[in-house]
C-alpha cells in the first residue's frame, strides 16, 4: 500500500525557513517536522528552504545602525 501524499502546512513551512536560515542541515530540519527523508524537505520545501537565509541577512542588513 503506498504512503499518503504529503501536503506541507503553514506552520511546517515557517518552521523550515526559519531553520533553513539559521543555517541548519536539512536532515535536522526533517527530523524535526516529523519527515523521514531529506529528500521530501527539498522536493516540498525548496522555496523556503532557498529563501530562509536570504531573507535573515536582509533582516540583519536592514536594520538601523
């Protein structure tokens, strides 16, 4: 019997971009959503997981000094 489809939430979604930029491996970031694979995190996850640490140095960048 095949597995279910997975369908990401909100809330997981968030919870890979902020992880993602904080610079932490995809395997971690997995196992913390409750993911087997890396691979899913990549294939479902790819826009955040490419925007996460570009958008943290912007935050940082833009800040008032």
């Amino acid at each position: 019997m095949p597995r279910p489809q997975f369908n990401p939430t909100k809330e997981q979604r968030d919870i890979v971009k902020s992880m993602a930029a904080m610079g932490i491996p995809h395997e971690d970031i997995s196992r913390k959503i409750g993911v087997r694979s890396p691979k899913t995190i990549r294939k479902h996850f790819r826009e955040e997981l490419d925007l996460g640490a570009t958008e943290a140095n912007y935050k940082v960048s833009a800040r008032p000094r």
